[in-house]
C-alpha cells in the first residue's frame, strides 16, 4: 500500500491537491520551532540560516541516551543498556523486534528522571525523545523531548495532558514449563505453601477441573470442602514433584505476603503469560466498578504482577490499604491493589463467573501519561539506533521510545514559517539502480517504499493529521534523482537523503536543479556507503568546503563510538 495521506481529493501525488492551504499559520497548535538536541544540532541550524547549500555529514541517532542500567528486552527477557551490542535484537512496541544497528556511548550527563502517573519512570537525558500525545490539542504521536516533557506535561489547573501509547503484548520465546502457567498462578494466589503438602483453596468447580486437566501423569487433586491438595495416584516413596518444583524456584516456604512471580514466569510466550494471569485473577482476583483488580499483600508480588500487566501491553497502579482492625486493636496486614487496564482482546480471566462481570472497556483504553521530569544527577549514559520503521523500541516498565531526523525538521519549519513553499525529496535508489521500470505501479508507488524513512520523519514530527500535515503534505514532492533531469525547483527545500550512496553525476545533478529562493540539505555517512569504490559524497564535501554559500556540519566521530577502540582506530586511520 502507498505510503501517501490522505487527501481531500483523489490524487496520485503528494504534491497534486485540489487546493492550497493557506498561507496564514495554523492555528490552535503553537508555533512549530526547531529544538536543538545536542551542540552538534545547533551547528547545523546556525548553518542552515546561513548558508544555501548545507552538507550533514555523520550517523543519525547521536545524543538520545538512557542510563546504563537501563532495560532493554530481548527474546529471552531484559538485558541492561551497557550489555546492549550491534546486532542484538530487542523488543519494539509492536510486539515485535528490531535489530540494534549502533551502539553511541554518549558519557556523563544530566539524568532526567520522567515518571508516569502509574508511579513508574524512565532516566535519560534531556535530549531524549519521546513519541507523545496531547489530550487537549488533539495531536498525536508528535516526537518532543525531555525539555518539553518538563515544562508541558501539566496543564495550569494539574491535569495531565501528555501521553505515550502502550506497547503491544511483547511476544517473547515460549518456555518450557514443569508446573503450567496457569496452576502457578492459582498457587502463587491462592496456594498453602507452607505445609507438609501443595495445597491450593477454591470454591469453583471450574478451577479445581481446570488445575486437574493440567496436573502431570500420576497427579491428582484430592480435595476436603475447598482445600484442594496435589498427590501422587499411586503410593511411592518418591519426593512430590510439584513440591521439588516449587522448592527449585524459591516458592516452596514462603508467606502470602512473601510471594512473587519467578523471573522464568515473567517472560514466557504471550499465552503463557495470560494463562499465568489467569490463575492469579481467578484466584485473587475481582471486578470493581473501574474494572479488574487484583489484592496481595506481597508489596513484590504486586510489583511483579504490574510488569506482568505492562509486559500484555495494559496499564495498572497499586493502592496500598491499610489493614482492618482486630479485635485487641492490632491491624491485619496491608495489601496491595492493583488495577489492571489491558486491550480488550485479552481474557484476564478463565472463570467464566468473574469474566461475565467484567464489561469491555469502550474508552480510556491503556496509555501512559506523565507525570513530572525530576532532575538528578550525573550519569553515564548510551544512545542506541534502531531498524524499526519508527526508531520506537521498549525499556524500562515497557515505556515506548524514540530516535528522528534532522533535516526534515529544517523543512517542516521552513514551510510552516512560509519562508519557502515546497519540500523536495529524494534518495538514491540503491537496489533498483534508478531503474524503476520493471517496479509495478505508476511512478509514486514505485518510489514511495525508499521515501518510507522520510515520510515516517514527517509524521513524527507534525503528526499524521491536522492543520500542520495538511500544509506539508501539500507541500511535498518526492522524486528518484533520475527523474530530476531538466527541473528547476523554486522557492523550496531540497532534500537528498543517504547521500553516501550518491554517484558524482548523481550529486552533481541534484545540486545544480535549485533554483531562486531555494536551499539544499544533503545528508549522509560516508563511513556507510552501500557503494564499491570511492564514495563520491567524500570527494564533494572536500572540493565545495570553501565555497561561499555552502555550509558543512560534520558529527564528531566520539558520537559514532561503537567501541571504546574506534575513535583510536580513526585517528590513526585519518592522521
């Protein structure tokens, strides 16, 4: 499918709209305006006003950092941000996983902690870039950064307005289990595991025949009202297995106020982890008016059961509640509540009694807002890229983050400030060879997938509705370079992105097609040329440096450290 919005009329181009909108600023949505994410950001922007022509040379992705013990998840469960290495595949929020493509140790900076009304948080810098939503202005998936969490999340009567969609269900490997899933949640809720037998208590019918049909070979549930204990059919004198089990993850012994789910439960398959959650909500488990809870009082319990939550893509928060009176005027324990938000498409229970009570949710489906940004103190730190179609992927409490792009942001606010009217697009088509003939569909549809990168950029910066995206998508063309013979583009942006793969004569033709009142932004790392040979962007940058008019923004090369020995490497490969 095309990548292009939609439009007011039927069209085959971006560019090709029934009419123009006007010239006059949006409004109702601010002013757009370029932030400047590192030192390196603000080089380029101060060139870009000066100059016609501006080179970005060096890798994207510099300066959106996280904490070294910052979590990333991988097939098999969480790894730490200083583990993180090229090739590793982690989770994204679309449930599924990207591959790192750098590694961008960034040293010690100011640790900005973002915490989330679900009392959870994120530490990163204040560079980091966030893909949010503002429930009063309506736009969504905007990418801001920690600055303007900071100073926007609250509205001037406390309301909290800005949001981060929730991943979706992360799909990590299926495990091999001794007890199931769904017992052990029943055990975990609703398990006497502290006496001489594993003894679970419930007064459903539909529960006891459920754990019987998931019991091994040779077990059984013999049961006394509704104490329910698992034996062996046959007299032996062999250890109970489902003890030794629960012993071999720590279980064996412990309180209800000491319980907790075992790590290996934690990040099993997805329908391992509902059939784990199942057994908890059916076990201690109900429906309030808000929806399902879940009550423990095991503070870790509760803690584990709200990454269990964040993990099938919901939302929970716990209440604490005090304990009820005895009557020598001593309290019962505290206990923890948990309130749990899932998609509407997972069954938190199986007991079809508790299912029935609860109602599918029609709105405030889960999302997380945040709360505040608390400054700390000084951190090393490390930024990661990513291959996902959005740079999105997961961390901490499964929070969704972000990467972007420079260049466009100069365009987007180029157009919305009218200084010029058009964006012109374009990278070189490396597979195809700029020889788009033999691609089905007409001329768009042929260039649309390589332009895919850019247009995701345009929608994370103005969304993919409102005033703002109506000007830029009547604004933008996209175009291969070997359809650029011959054209003249005026009072526009022209944009060549992944320059490194430009041939000389490629080059030479894009720049010499602008025309009055136009600039140029040419983008690339010539370290990542997917081209045999010199790389001719190298070669351009050396022979125009000089020229007046032609600005060069260079990355330095401490910011594409992928190894503590690269930047030796490349001082005495450049000395």
């Amino acid at each position: 499918m095309a990548r292009t919005p939609k439009a007011k009329t039927k069209t085959t181009s971006r560019s090709n709209r029934a009419e123009s909108p006007s010239n006059k600023k949006p409004s109702g949505q601010g002013n757009f305006h370029v932030e400047f994410k590192n030192e390196a950001q603000g080089l380029a922007w101060a060139a870009f006003k000066q100059h016609d022509v501006l080179f970005l040379a060096g890798p994207a992705g510099c300066g959106k950092a996280l904490t070294m013990n910052s979590k990333l998840f991988t097939r098999n469960g969480p790894i730490l941000m200083k583990n993180a290495s090229i090739g590793l595949k982690i989770a994204n929020p679309d449930g599924a996983y990207s591959k790192i493509t750098g590694v961008y140790p960034q040293g010690k900076k100011q640790v900005c902690r973002v915490h989330f009304t679900d009392e959870t948080y994120v530490d990163c810098c204040e560079e980091h870039l966030w893909s949010v939503s503002h429930s009063d202005n309506g736009w969504k998936n905007r990418v801001v950064d920690t600055r303007y969490l900071e100073h926007n999340c609250l509205r001037k009567d406390g309301k909290h307005v800005l949001s981060i969609k929730a991943t979706k269900p992360v799909n990590f490997e299926r495990k091999e289990y001794a007890v199931s899933p769904y017992l052990m949640g029943i055990l975990i809720s609703e398990g006497n595991l502290t006496n001489s037998n594993v003894v679970f208590t419930s007064c459903e019918s539909e529960v006891l025949e459920c754990v019987s049909s998931l019991l091994v070979e040779g077990y059984e549930c013999k049961s006394k009202g509704i104490d329910h204990r698992i034996v062996k059919t046959k007299r032996s004198n062999a250890s109970n297995f489902y003890k030794e089990e629960l012993k071999n993850i720590g279980l064996w012994g412990v309180k209800s106020y000491e319980k907790f789910i075992p790590s290996e439960y934690q990040f099993g398959s997805v329908d391992q982890r509902i059939a784990l959650l199942q057994g908890m909500m059916d076990g201690d488990g109900g429906v309030e008016k808000t929806g399902a809870v879940y009550c423990t009082t095991s503070f870790e319990l509760a803690e584990n059961f709200c990454q269990l939550i964040y993990s099938l893509g919901g939302t929970t928060k716990i209440r604490r509640k005090e304990g009820s009176l005895r009557s020598d005027g001593s309290r019962h324990r505290v206990s923890y509540r948990c309130y749990v938000n899932l998609p509407s498409d997972i069954n938190i229970f199986f007991l079809q009694r508790k299912s029935r009570l609860l109602k599918a949710r029609s709105k405030y489906f889960p999302k997380r807002y945040i709360a505040r940004v608390e400054r700390r103190g000084m951190e090393e730190m490390q930024c990661i890229s990513v291959d996902h179609k959005d740079s999105l992927y997961l961390t901490d409490n499964f929070t969704v983050t972000h990467n972007t792009h420079l260049a466009c942001a100069f365009a987007i606010e180029q157009i919305l400030s009218n200084e010029k009217k058009k964006i012109v697009m374009t990278r070189p088509v490396v597979e195809a060879g700029e020889s788009l003939g033999f691609l089905p569909g007409d001329l768009q549809e042929k260039i649309n997938p390589y332009m895919t990168p850019m247009y995701d950029c345009m929608d994370k910066i103005v969304g993919k509705e409102g005033p703002w995206r109506d000007k830029i998508n009547y604004s933008m063309k996209a175009a291969p370079l070997a359809f650029m013979r011959g054209v003249t583009f005026d009072d526009s942006i022209c944009i060549l992105d992944e320059a490194q793969n430009a041939s000389m004569m490629q080059l030479k033709l894009f720049m010499t097609r602008f025309g009055q009142n136009s600039k140029l932004i040419i983008t690339g790392d010539p370290t990542q040329s997917d081209l045999a040979g010199n790389v001719a962007l190298t070669s351009v940058m050396q022979k125009l440096r000089s020229v007046e008019g032609i600005g060069i923004v260079e990355f330095k090369s401490s910011q594409i450290v992928r190894h503590p020995l690269i930047s030796k490497i490349i001082e005495k490969l450049e000395g």
